[in-house]
C-alpha cells in the first residue's frame, strides 16, 4: 500500500524533491541519499528495459513489474510514471489498482494522445478535457486509500499554450487531483502564473537540457511548488560515466586511473551480498 510519508510531507508544506530512478541499481543508490520519495521515470525505464524512445512502447506490464520490484528494494516513497493510465477508463482503473497494490505512493496520468511522447520533445498532442477529467474522476474513486496520491499532469502548454495548460490544471484538480502537474512552462514566470492560480499542491519537472528552467528546490518552494522531480539525472549521469569508461577501456586496453569508478567492496555491500556471505557461514554446508 502507499507510504503516508508523501501526503503528511505535502500537507506539511515540506518540499519534497525526488531524484528520477529506472533500475534497481539507480534506485538503490538514490535511497541512500536524504530524499523523502523517488521518482520512477517512464522515459529511463523504457530506455533502460527495451533500448527504445518513451514514445508509449512500453505496457502497463512492462512498468509495473519494474515499478513494484523498486518499490519492493527501497525504503521511501514512490511516485511513479503512469504515462495516459495505460488505455481508456477501465485500463485507468486497473493502472490504479495495480500502482497502489505495488506499494506506489503517487501515480502520474496525463492528458496525451495515446501514444504518448516524452513531455519535453515536440509532437505532443491532448486528449478533449472532458475526458481527462472523466480519467481523473475513476483514478480518485478507483484507490483504496487516500494516503495514494493522483498526479494529473496536463501537455496542453507546449501546443496549446499556457491559458489552456492552467485551465486544464484547475479542471483535474476540481476532478479529484491531489497534485497538478503542468508540464514544460518555458520560463520562471509562467511558473510563477502556475503557481499563482492553481489552488493545489503543484509538481515541476526539471529536465536537464528540457524546456523549463533549472531552478533549485529553494526558488521551487518560494514560487510555491510542491514537488520537484529531476527524472533525468540519473539516467544521463550514467550515459556520461558509461561513454567515459567504456571508450577509455576501447582505447587504452586497460582503465585510466583518471576513470571514477564505484567501490567494488561498496557496490557489493549496496547488493547485499554481506547477507548472503552470513547466511553461507550459518547454513552452507562443509566439507
């Protein structure tokens, strides 16, 4: 069930900032730092599983068992990327129903056209608002606890503009939103207007290289949001490290002393293979 920790933060007017997670070795990792939720990206998880663009490739089975296994490793709550709830409205409620039986915390729907696009590249298209409103409507009643967060997230800014994108955010939000995510405003005052007429908790989605402004958690919190995902930090961090060290082995035969790697010893304790070196010397048999 949902971790309760993500809603008294939000109700608190703590900020919650939470790092993109798409594998159990980045969430693992990412747990261990000082976060109060992760965030599990739709785009590094289809990258990291099938290789291919978030382009709505990936099925409602191929997230949720990679959802449930991170949420299954890791001790802080989970928001995770539900893309358009996966189909029509009984596919939302079965993405609900599936996401809080994971343990997830928070589920992202949004207002795409099926399929969908990652929110900062071109060519996103929106359903009629009706019908996300009806989408949000089943996702509120389809929970069995109010400690799981609906996170309705509008495209509408990029090709509708940004009238459009708040008038949707306010429609989720009277639907039975506990969260409004407009995606991509393009500069630190329309932000500022998000922030400034939607009556609700508000998400921002800061994307390294994306159409909204890099700010802090800081400047976040003082425009008045409530939570602030980097979905992209851990999977272009690892691209970088992996292009450095694999063309440094392709071209020396060997690892640079320059090449930052993680500790064996310390990435073998991160596995838990501690506990599996106690269990062989209480149980394994000897000679």
């Amino acid at each position: 069930m949902a971790d309760p920790r993500l809603k008294a933060a939000i109700e608190a007017k703590e900020f919650v900032l939470a790092p993109g997670v798409f594998d159990l070795i980045s969430a693992l990792i990412a747990d261990r730092h000082d976060y109060k939720a992760l965030y599990v990206t739709g785009y590094g998880t289809v990258a990291s599983y099938l290789g291919l663009p978030d382009a709505g490739l990936a099925s409602y089975r191929d997230m949720l068992e990679r959802i449930a296994q991170i949420v299954k490793m890791t001790t802080k709550p989970v928001i995770a990327d539900a893309d358009t709830g996966y189909g029509g409205l009984l596919n939302v409620r079965h993405t609900v129903r599936g996401y809080e039986e994971a343990g997830v915390s928070a589920i992202q729907i949004e207002d795409q056209e099926f399929p969908k696009k990652c929110g900062h590249t071109p060519g996103r298209r929106v359903i009629p608002i009706e019908d996300m409103v009806r989408k949000i409507k089943v996702a509120s009643d389809s929970r069995s606890s109010s400690d799981f967060l609906i996170i309705a997230r509008t495209d509408a800014r990029t090709s509708l503009g940004l009238e459009e994108a708040i008038r949707r955010g306010e429609a989720y939000g009277a639907a039975g939103a506990d969260i409004v995510f407009i995606e991509s405003p393009e500069s630190e005052e329309e932000m500022r207007e998000v922030a400034r007429r939607i009556d609700k908790p508000l998400f921002a989605n800061i994307v390294n290289g994306g159409r909204t402004p890099i700010l802090s958690a800081a400047a976040l919190k003082e425009i008045g949001f409530a939570v602030g995902i980097h979905p992209a930090i851990g999977f272009l961090s690892m691209g970088e490290a992996l292009n450095r060290a694999y063309g440094d082995l392709a071209a020396n035969g060997i690892t640079s002393d320059d090449i930052p790697l993680y500790s064996f010893a310390e990435f073998n304790k991160l596995l838990g293979f501690e506990d599996v070196w106690d269990f062989e010397k209480k149980y394994a048999e000897t000679a």
